[in-house]
C-alpha cells in the first residue's frame, strides 16, 4: 500500500471513529419535524458519517412528539432517540438534556424549522477536521451566506443586532446571533455549563465564552431561510431581552 493510501486509509478510520449527535430541541414544529429529518437521515447518510438525532420537544401542544414517535418507528430508535420534556424549559437546559443523553463525541445544534439546512453539515464536519477547531459555526455574513424569505425591517434587525453585538463584544466570529453550529462533545458542555443567558442571547453568549475559554473558532458560510410552517418566535419581548443581555455580557466580559 502507498503511503499516500495509508494516510487516506488512517483518515477514514479516524473519521468512522467519530460520531455526530444532533440535538433538535422542538417546540410546535409537527408539520417541519418530518422534513428536517428526512434531510439530516439523507446527507448524513451520503457522507458516510455516524451520527444520530436527538429530539427534545418541550410539551408542544400541537402534537410534534407524536410525529417524532412516528419518525422513531421509521429510521428506528438507534438513529432517532425521543427525549421530551414536560414543558418549555429554555434552550440552554434543553441542551444539557440532550447532552446527557447523546453518546457522539461531537454535537450539532441547529433548528428544527427547516431554517437551517443539513446540506451544511458535510462543511462544517469537513472544516472542523481541517483546523481541528472547537466550534464550526454557520454564518450568513461571510462569503456566499445570506439570509432568505425576510422582510426588510426583519434583516434590518438582525443585521443591527450582530453589528451591535461585533463592535461591544469583539467575539472573533462574524455571525453571533446564528444557531446552526458545531461543537466539540466537552466544549459544549463546558460552554454550556458558564453560560447564564436566556432567549436569543444565550447562542451569543456561547461564542463570547469560547473565545474566553480560547476555543478556536472555525466558521462555514450558510444560507438562512425563514421557516416554512408555523410563526416566528422572534417578537417585541425578544428584542428587548436581546438588548439587554448584550449590555450584561459587554459589562461582565
């Protein structure tokens, strides 16, 4: 064997080594659970990476945990493990609960809406292998990334509340407020372990503690879509909830 086959065969066996545990916190999303698993089983399934899902859904009234029993019964139960809760309990807690229950040594968190694309996934493993970094977080500010079916005043918001978020906090990342990264297994616990934020600010507040800790950072340009089915979360409450853990985190970093 060629040493350049030896290095590609001792590539593949690290890699079937690794595993992707997918969390997938759910709150109303019966009518987009269905697709984005059939997306996450598909590309995980044609790149050859081990992986599972892990459902965590929040008491939804509208029925998501009975088509996440359904999906169980489909891809079987070593691929999609149920782990409900009785009620919303917030996103931070919702991944210590997956965590515990996730045997990958990396995890993946991302929305259940369909806003996030499992087409990324391939990136974001391929690019934390190639610097070996801490986290790979999606950004739709770098390169061909964007965002999709907003409005203006939507993009408006956001764009301010990441420039608001760059020029406070300087976290060494382009896209702060996305929810579609990648972690190392013990990274995320730690990072979730010393974050105190709530809402939207706490996916924020992870990157500002990574760049604490010294995690290094990787970055893969994704396009953001507004979800398909069901209304946003994002509200006049939220905003406000925003502004002021970004004013906490930029006086306590």
């Amino acid at each position: 064997m060629s040493a350049v086959s030896r290095r590609g065969k001792i590539r593949g066996d690290e890699g079937r080594r690794d595993k992707y545990s997918v969390l997938l916190p759910t709150y109303n999303e019966r009518e987009n659970l269905p697709l984005i698993v059939w997306l996450l089983v598909k590309y995980f399934g044609e790149s050859g990476y081990d992986y599972e899902i892990i459902i965590i859904d929040d008491g939804s009234p509208d029925g998501t945990l009975e088509v996440a029993q359904q999906l169980q019964r489909i891809y079987s139960s070593d691929k999609i493990l149920l782990r409900p809760r009785e009620k919303k309990l917030g996103l931070g807690t919702a991944y210590i609960h997956g965590m515990q229950h996730a045997s990958g040594n990396f995890i993946i968190i991302m929305d259940a809406d369909l806003s996030h694309h499992p087409k990324f996934i391939p990136e974001f493993i391929s690019k934390q292998k190639e610097g070996d970094f801490d986290v790979v977080s999606g950004t739709r500010y770098l390169g061909d990334g964007g965002v999709y079916g907003w409005d203006l005043k939507r993009k408006l918001i956001s764009r301010g509340a990441n420039f608001l978020s760059q020029v406070l906090l300087r976290p060494g990342a382009s896209d702060l407020t996305g929810s579609f990264r990648l972690y190392k297994k013990e990274v995320l616990q730690k990072l979730v372990e010393h974050c105190v934020s709530k809402g939207y600010v706490f996916q924020m507040e992870m990157i500002v503690r990574a760049r604490q800790f010294k995690y290094t950072i990787g970055e893969v340009p994704i396009s953001f879509v507004d979800r398909v089915y069901g209304e946003s979360k994002l509200g006049g409450n939220e905003i406000v909830s925003f502004l002021k853990g970004l004013l906490t985190l930029f006086a306590t970093t």
